[in-house]
C-alpha cells in the first residue's frame, strides 16, 4: 500500500517570484533534486517535503542541518529571499499536482 502524499502548502508567491524560483531551482538544485522539481527517485522529491510548510526549509537550505545526509548550505550562494523564492516555485509545483 502506497503511503498518502501529505497535503502541498498553499503558495504564497507572486508570479515575479515564483518565475525567479524557477530559474534559481534549475540552477542551483535540479542536479540534484530533478527537473521541474520531480525527482527520478535518488533523492527526495521536494514536492513533498514537511520543510515548505515553515522555516525549516531555511535551518536545511542555510543552516545546514542535513548536511551529514548530503544537503550542503546554501548560506554562502543565496539569500534568504532567493531561498524563499525557491521554496514558492516548488510551492507552485507541488500545487500542479492537485
């Protein structure tokens, strides 16, 4: 038995700012985390994660609490405010789903 998806938060983001999020999530994260934020398996799908609903996205994308699992800081690439417009363009994505 598949295990159910948890529910996306619901966006916050302008277009402006989910336009900038796409192009800093396919520079800085789709390597990793897939095209379009759909990831082939490897890693997690960020779609899906518990971190887009507070500000435990940013103690994983600029404090880097997951490091020891392989999720390097961003604190030294980008700002708070890019980090955040990433976080409403896999907001966006995630909503796609609905």
């Amino acid at each position: 038995m598949e295990a159910e998806l948890p529910e996306p938060p619901v966006g916050t983001g302008d277009k402006n700012q989910i336009a900038a999020g796409n192009m800093l999530f396919h520079r800085f994260c789709s390597s990793c985390h897939g095209d379009k934020a759909v990831s082939a398996g490897v890693l997690p799908d960020l779609r899906y994660s518990p971190a887009l609903q507070d500000d435990t996205w940013f103690d994983i994308t600029m404090k880097g609490v997951l490091k020891d699992n392989g999720m390097v800081s961003f604190q030294d690439q980008l700002s708070k405010e890019q980090l955040e417009n990433i976080r409403q363009y896999i907001i966006f994505r995630a909503n796609k789903l609905l």
